[in-house]
C-alpha cells in the first residue's frame, strides 16, 4: 500500500532507509525513526485496536507511552511473541511482525462486536446475577467462557530464551526525562563538574522540541531550537562525567535516592546479536534526582470520542513534525487552550483542510484572531454534541452555548478530530518518592509539594509550561543539584522545600 498520507519533505525519518512491516499479515511499508503507529497511519490505517468488553472500534490516541488504545502483539518466533506493546513506542525495524488483539476472525469483521449491540444488557458485574442457574452451571460453563473473553493479547507458551542484565551504578545527579528542561539540568549539572545520568524512555533525546515544526519552532540562546539540542546533546556525550541512556524507563523510586532504570537494549533491531541481552536493569544511587518528566495532553470528554480518527492535538503535531505524516484530510478541532490553535496552524501549512476550530471558553484571544487571519473558522462558548463513523470518524456535531443552552448546532464532516482540554503534568515518580503533593486551582492539577527525598521537580511536571521558563527552571535546579552533591557539607541533608 503506498503511504499516501506521508508529507513530501519534513519529519526525523530517514528517507533512505524504507523498511518493510507487516501488521495483521498485511504488507506495508516505513522508514527508520518511524513507529509502528506512525508507520500505519502514514498508509491511511487508522482502526488499530478494539476496546476490551464491548469491541468497539480503537484508533490511535496520544504518540507516546500513554497510549490507551494501539496495543499490538509482536512476534519474531515461536518464543518471542511480545503482546500489549503500545504502537506508538514500537519502533519500526525490517521485518517486523505485529498483530491486532482481542478481536475474532479479524480486526474488520470482530464477532466480538456483538456485544456493542448487546451493551445494555451487560453492565458491569451482570454476570454475577445472571450466570446462577442452572445450579453448578458457573464453575464449568460460564466462568471458563468469561476468562477465556477476558484479557488482552496471549501469553507465549514457550520459555522466553532471551538473557537479560542488571548493573548497578552511583552518580551525583540523575536527572530523569531528556525533554528541554531536563536536558538544560544536566547540561547545569555536568558544568558544575557532577557525575551525571541522563536517562529518557525514547529512542532520541529531545521531548517536545522533536515535536515542533522546523520552520516556526522557537529559538534557545539564540539558535534555532533544534540547533540547540544538536549542539547540548553533543556536549552531554563528549564529557566522560556524564552517562547518557537512550530507551530508559524510570520507573521506581525507593528510598534513599535509589532509582530503578529499565533499558531497552535489542527490541528495535531487525538482528539480534547472539550474545546481547535484551534489557538492562540499572539500580542508580544518585545523591541529587532531577525529574523533568514532562506533562500528559488531556482529552475532552464528549460523545463518541474514542473513535478511530479522534485524537489528542499534541499527539497530530508529533506525527506531523517528527515523522512527516498527516494524520488526516479534513480535521476539526476542540479545544479549552491556545496550544491547539498553533497545531491548526501547522496542519494547515501542511495541506490538512481545518474545517472548524471549537473553543469551549467564551472569549476570543490573540491566538482565536490569527487564526481567522490564516482564514480558519473559530466557534466560541463550543460543545460537542456527538460524533459519527464506525471504523473511522465521519463527522462531528457541535453547539455554540448560551446560557447553558446550545443556540445553533452545526456538522461538521470530518476525518480527523483533534482535542485539548491543557495538561496534567506527570508527578508519579515524585509520588513514588514519597512526596507530597499539591493542589493548584490555577492550572487545575497536582504539582510537586513537599520532598521527602533529595529530588527537585523541573519543566513541564511542575506547572512550567512555557519553554523559556521550563529552560531556565531546568538550569537552576541542575546547578542547585550538582552544588548540593558535590559540597561535602551538605550531603546527607535534604534541601528543604526542593520541588
């Protein structure tokens, strides 16, 4: 199938390198730096899933780690069948076999979608009146039937022949996340003359800056901002004091600064050498942590918005700017922040028709205006009524509220629906450290309270938004980190109020 929706120029792929996938036996073709995901959409496959209970249609949602719906399996042999490997963080190698899950004969045609016609009768917990009689009828009829329904993906049943390895390192300052704030930390912290780790889930190193369009992206100490990362990455890998780990998941935090790293060594090779193990466990001591993990887009709740085609805004531009592929023809956009209209405005240099943009706030801004410049409809004090489309989104309905009520309703056909309701900053680590958390009315979400370890929250997970503050957030808790670990007179002293 050709890939009809891939821009022309553009994106961190690399043209030169096509390779060739399949996904449920169907041939396609990508390129190195592509995901799964991105790969799929960029041949116009958007129905990637079906939902646990009642099989409904699941496209993509987000393009990272918090991707509910794109769960696949993926098989290299008889013993490596990997399943619930999210698409969007499935990077994309020759020869990769992945397959749809939980749906039967075929993801198109699922019988399982009987129960959407069915879901009335089948709330939560129905089976435990339902399936009583006749008596004994639970243990040997129902409840093999219900477990064998239940659950995503299949279990290989072969041992798992793969080796894998643990190290245990020590650093002064480990700084967790290499988006723009975290790698300003590190870049801070490795000047001051610390040992540093850098550790980030991705293949590459950048976090939102990959994200931005190239030709409108903001500039960092005066060069364009991904000159900056080009250039701070550089430096980062030519100190010998500073460790750099590429596809590292952070994912638990234990006392005393001991923070356990998962390294994904081999799943993105097409040929895994014999005698490499597939991850690596790292238990890092760290006297000083740096957490700039980021912040979550979150979605807007409304009628029919998990078909395939309705996705998160931010998650449009990451596809668009970083693997060069539209994610639609014809979208519609909702939102309750600015951010949104700077995604229409790319979409639409892109060649993508911006049918409509719906704000849920009632007055118009500097960013509502520009975009009637660029000739883009804006509809204030918006709701969404509902959505239409099986397999894909076809349409959407939405209403201009007044006093509560919808005044005038509108359709809008649609093959893309895009939504941003602002962002929820992500503080699990920091919770797992046993921090306290706090309320902030302002930005309506938890942000980092009081530490109970010596950790320092920067960037986006704290409420910083905005790249020049996120930045300089960044430098100040890596310079205040390396000067806390490397000063002998204050170690084994938790700096008060460091969040």
């Amino acid at each position: 199938m050709s890939e009809g929706l891939r821009i022309a120029h553009g994106g961190r792929i690399d043209r030169s390198r096509p390779l060739a996938f399949t996904f449920d036996r169907a041939r396609y073709r990508g390129f190195a730096g592509d995901t799964l995901a991105s790969a799929l959409l960029a041949n116009g496959v958007y129905l990637m899933g079906r939902s646990f209970k009642y099989h409904r249609p699941r496209g993509v949602l987000a393009a990272g780690a918090e991707e509910p719906n794109a769960l696949v399996g993926v098989h290299r042999d008889a013993a490596r069948y990997t399943p619930n490997v999210r698409a969007t963080q499935l990077e994309l190698y020759e020869g990769l076999e992945a397959e749809s899950q939980n749906r039967w004969p075929s993801l198109a045609f699922d019988l399982g979608a009987i129960n959407d016609l069915i879901a009335p009768f089948i709330p939560a917990g129905f089976y435990y009146k339902t399936f009583m009689w006749p008596r004994g009828a639970w243990q040997s009829l129902y409840e093999p039937r219900i477990r064998a329904a239940a659950g995503l993906g299949t279990a290989p049943r072969e041992a798992d022949p793969d080796r894998y390895a643990a190290r245990y390192a020590h650093c002064d300052v480990l700084v967790v996340g290499a988006g723009p704030a975290g790698l300003a930390a590190a870049a801070a912290a490795a000047s001051a003359g610390a040992r540093v780790m850098l550790c980030d889930e991705q293949s590459e190193f950048g976090g939102a800056l990959l994200s931005q369009d190239p030709r409108t992206a903001a500039r960092i100490e005066g060069r364009p901002a991904l000159e900056w990362l080009t250039h701070t990455l550089a430096a980062l890998a030519a100190n010998p004091r500073v460790t750099l780990l590429r596809r590292a998941t952070a994912f638990g935090y234990f006392p005393h600064n001991l923070v356990s790293v998962n390294e994904r060594l081999t799943d993105h090779l097409a040929s895994v050498p014999a005698d490499s193990p597939r991850e690596r466990q790292w238990q890092v001591r760290a006297r000083e942590v740096v957490l700039a993990t980021g912040a979550i887009e979150r979605p807007l709740v409304f009628p029919g918005n998990d078909r395939p085609g309705i996705m998160l805004a931010g998650a449009a531009r990451t596809f668009l700017n970083r693997y060069g592929v539209r994610p639609g023809t014809r979208a519609v956009l909702v939102t309750a922040t600015d951010d949104a209209y700077t995604v229409a405005l790319e979409l639409q240099q892109a060649g993508i028709f911006v049918a409509t943009i719906a704000d849920l706030r009632g007055e118009d801004g500097a960013a509502a205006a520009r975009a009637r410049e660029e000739s883009i409809p804006v509809l204030t004090r918006a709701t969404v009524l509902g959505t239409s489309g099986r397999r894909r989104v076809r349409s959407i309905q939405l209403a201009q509220l007044e006093g509560g009520e919808p005044l005038t309703t509108q359709l809008q056909p649609c093959d893309l629906v895009l939504m941003s309701a602002g962002y929820t900053p992500s503080v699990h680590l920091y919770s797992q450290s046993r921090g306290k958390l706090r309320w902030d009315e302002g930005l309506q979400a938890f942000l980092p309270g009081t530490p109970a370890e010596r950790v320092r929250s920067v960037g986006a997970c704290r409420g910083e938004f905005a790249l020049e503050a996120a930045l300089a957030d960044g430098a100040a808790a890596g310079s205040a980190a390396a000067r806390e670990a490397t000063d002998p007179a204050r170690r084994g002293v938790c700096p008060a109020g460091a969040a």
